[in-house]
C-alpha cells in the first residue's frame, strides 16, 4: 500500500528539520608556513623548510588569517622538526609560543597571550605539533582576525628546532 502524499511530505519535512537542528559545521583545516625567522636563519631539510630556532635569542614568525567562514576554533599547533643531535631520545623540548591579534583598525596587540613552557618529548629530525589551543580560546578569535604567532626557544633548553609553521583547524 502506497504512503499518501501529505504523510510523506511531513515525514521528509521533520527529517529535515531534525537535521537542521542538529547542524554542526563542517571541519576545515589549513596550514599557514613560517614566514620570518629572527636572526633570518632560513633552513631547509629534506622537502622541507622553515627557520632554524637554536639559541635563546632566536624566534620564528608566522601569520594567519582567520576565514570569514570561522565559527569556533578544534585545533592550533605549531608544527616543528626537532634538531637534537646528540641528545639522550626522546627528550624533552621547551618552546615558548606568543600570540597577538587583532582585525583591522585595531592595534595588533589588541589581544595578547603567552604559552612559556611548551612541552614536547621529541627525537631528532621527526616532525611534531605543539598545541597552542589553549592561547587561542583565552581570546576572542573572531573572523577576519590577523593572528601573529612567535615561537622561541625557552631560556636554558639545549634542544633545537626548524619551525615549519602552523596548523589551523576550525569549524
């Protein structure tokens, strides 16, 4: 026996509002590459590059812009291959990750946060992330934000790292 036409319409029209309803935006991710390094220590290693960080007074810079489409962010990380040569592996890193932003108009410090103490246990010439989730949700990053990212080696450490750039996932 055949479904009536206005049953069916109805039963199609609550699936759809169910959906609706239920939405969640879809997950998009890209990745922005480092784009300075301080003193320009550019570095290449394999198919890759980036800028060497090895000393205390060395920090690697990348920009990101946050899409017009940004509704909430799942993931920032700082993507790194670890240098350490001679190193009891894996050891432990520590990076220290600065962000400032800001949409335009605004002053690019508008909102500023700080990770000291990034800690990652890594092995020589292996690719890692370092989140900095944490840093993103203390500020309101809104769409069309302009996002300064700096990462340096924390003070003492001995471990080196090339800075590859960073990993953006959002919905």
């Amino acid at each position: 026996m055949s479904e009536s036409g206005g049953s069916r319409q109805a039963r199609h029209t609550k699936k759809l509002t169910t959906e609706i309803v239920n939405y969640e935006p879809a997950t998009k991710e890209f990745f922005q590459p480092c784009s300075y390094g301080s003193p320009a220590n550019a570095q290449a290693i394999g198919g890759h590059h980036g800028y060497l960080v090895d000393t205390d007074n060395d920090y690697a810079y990348t920009q990101v812009y946050v899409p017009r489409d940004f509704h909430s962010v799942v993931d920032a990380t700082v993507v790194l291959i670890a240098q350490a040569p001679g190193q009891p592996l894996p050891t432990t890193m520590f990076m220290r990750i600065m962000i400032d932003h800001g949409q335009e108009g605004e002053f690019y410090y508008a909102h500023n946060y700080t990770h000291n103490n990034a800690a990652v246990r890594v092995s020589h010439n292996r690719i890692y992330e370092i989140s900095f989730l944490n840093l993103v949700k203390s500020g309101p990053i809104v769409p069309s934000d302009h996002i300064g990212v700096q990462v340096s080696r924390q003070a003492g450490n001995n471990t080196n790292a090339i800075i590859l750039g960073v990993r953006f996932k959002y919905t």
